[in-house]
C-alpha cells in the first residue's frame, strides 16, 4: 500500500504556505491562537510532542472544526495513534519512521516524515511520498540543499523547517520545490502569552500580507 499524495490536505497546505509549530503548555492560550489563525485564514497548526500536553492540545483544537490540526516530534507509532485517536489530521515526524509511515498510509492520513539525505528521501519515495519535511533545513543546506536534492528527486516536494524566520521565509515559499513552510515563528505559545495575541496577529498578518502580494 502506497501513500494517497490526492489527499486534500496536500493540495490545502501548498495553498496556505504556512505550517505554524505550535508547542502547547499552557492550554488557556488555545482558544486566542485558534482565533488568530482563522482571522488570518491560515487554517493550519502543528502540535508537537514536545511537552505532556500535547495530546490535551490537539483535542481541545480539534473540537470546533475551525482549524486543521495535525501531530509533530512524532517519533513512535503509539504517539501516532494517540495524536490520530484525539483529532490529529495529519502526521510530521522528525526523522523517517517505517512504523509511523506504515500506520499514516493503512489509515489514510497524510504523513510528512523528515528528511535530510537522499538516502531518506529515497526511503520516503518507496512508500509513495511525494511531500517531505526537512530538518533541520539551514543545517542541511537550506535551499541549497533543496534546489541540488531536488535534481534527483524531480517528483518531490519539500516542507523545510529548522532555521526559517521572518526574514527568508519568502525566499522559501518562492522556491518550486518547496509546499510550504514551518516554524514557531509563524506564532507561538510565548507571543500569545506577551500580550494576549496582539503582537502574534500583526506577525502573522505581516507573514500573510507577503504571500498574498
């Protein structure tokens, strides 16, 4: 079985440009990061298994049906399963991982393993992978990287996160081999908190307004 790329989650994403990564730890700032991003219409977030609150997150944001909100640092099939069983969407891992891969294809949900080497990219393409992370891209190479990995790999997309901010993003979003892109600069937990969201709406309004122009 082989990965469905006609899912629409792929096609909605390369439309938003923009993947927030989002680490929840404090579960009051939910609701004011769901209004921010659907007033900006970016319709995306990414809750990362980086705190124990990650799985309260994902349900509390996947109750309204306002938001399409996916699992990331997704580095077991358990945790795969419990993003899955509380209203995760889609699946991002740091690294390629076959029991992740396998469980995301059986169940029809767009999974985005991570990726650096063509070695990984190869692996990903055997599953039927049309769309990869790539982590940590200013590591790696950046778009660099991309553009020369993208020789090779004609067929694949790209969704580079690791080092992206305000400042290259464009340079990013531009580029043919890129979907989208990801990153806590998109918003975050600690920009919510500074001043109940003012100061991340005009961010992410500035990222929006750019792509849009």
């Amino acid at each position: 079985m082989l990965a469905n790329m006609e899912h629409e989650i792929y096609r909605q994403i390369a439309e938003t440009k923009l993947l927030p990564l989002y680490t929840a730890t404090d579960l009051s700032c939910l609701d004011r990061l769901e209004e921010i991003l659907v007033k900006n219409e970016v319709r995306f977030i990414e809750v990362t298994f980086r705190s124990n609150l990650a799985l309260d997150a994902i349900k509390k944001l996947a109750q309204s049906g306002e938001l399409i909100v996916g699992a990331g640092t997704v580095r077991t099939l358990k945790e795969a399963k419990d993003a899955v069983g509380n209203g995760a969407k889609f699946i991002v891992s740091p690294a390629l991982v076959p029991d992740v891969i396998e469980y995301c294809i059986k169940h029809d949900i767009p999974v985005f393993p991570g990726t650096a080497t063509p070695g990984d990219i190869q692996r990903a393409t055997e599953y039927g992978i049309k769309v990869v992370k790539f982590f940590p891209a200013d590591i790696y190479g950046g778009l660099k990287a991309i553009n020369a990995l993208s020789g090779p790999f004609y067929d694949v997309k790209f969704l580079p996160t690791g080092g992206i901010n305000e400042e290259n993003f464009m340079e990013y979003v531009q580029n043919d081999h890129i979907v989208a892109v990801g990153g806590s600069f998109i918003i975050s937990e600690s920009v919510i908190q500074k001043d109940d969201g003012e100061t991340a709406d005009k961010i992410l309004k500035t990222l929006v307004d750019k792509i849009r122009a």
